[in-house]
C-alpha cells in the first residue's frame, strides 16, 4: 500500500515492486493494514493505539522519517513475508543515503 505516484524498487534497486494499493487515504490504508492486506506508511497519531495494543507492528521501528512521525507498518505477524522483508531492505538502504 502507498500514496499515489510513490515509486518502490527491490532491495537490489533493479526490479519495480507494484504496490496492491495506491491511497492517499490514512484511514483507509490503516484499516487495509489492520485487514492483513499489507504494509502501510502512516502517521502515528492516527495509529498509536493499535500498535499499542499489538494489532499493528513496526517493520522498521528504528527508522524515523525526518520532519514526520510516520510509522512502516504491518499486521502483527508470526513472521514477515518475503515482500515485506524486501521492502524494508529496500528502505533501510534508501533512506540511510
């Protein structure tokens, strides 16, 4: 899930990775992310309970977007699925440049 006109490349930056979802909607992308229907990049305001609560979990919690309090988030897992591995990689090398 991504806002509209948001680009995302594999971790290895060579392949496109086309998001299920493009929203600009936090609501809605919060509730997709509650449903299991992915990762979403939201605000925390607007999702601090639940992740409070266990429903949601950071998938990078020590990554902080500058100037934003946004959080990657998923659906409390067992275990992370191989997308949402390869995004993560991908952001962690991105926004460490």
């Amino acid at each position: 899930m991504a806002p509209r006109g948001t680009r995302a490349f594999s971790a290895d930056g060579l392949r496109p990775i086309q998001p299920s979802v493009s929203c600009a909607d936090f609501q809605v992308l919060s509730a997709l992310a509650l449903a299991s229907a992915g990762v979403a990049l939201l605000p925390t305001f607007l999702v601090g309970a639940e992740v409070a609560a266990g429903l949601l979990v950071r998938v990078m919690p020590a990554v902080a977007l500058g100037g934003a309090p946004l959080m990657l988030l998923t659906r409390a897992p067992t275990h992370l699925a191989p997308r949402v591995r390869e995004l993560r990689a991908h952001l962690r090398a991105t926004l460490r440049e």
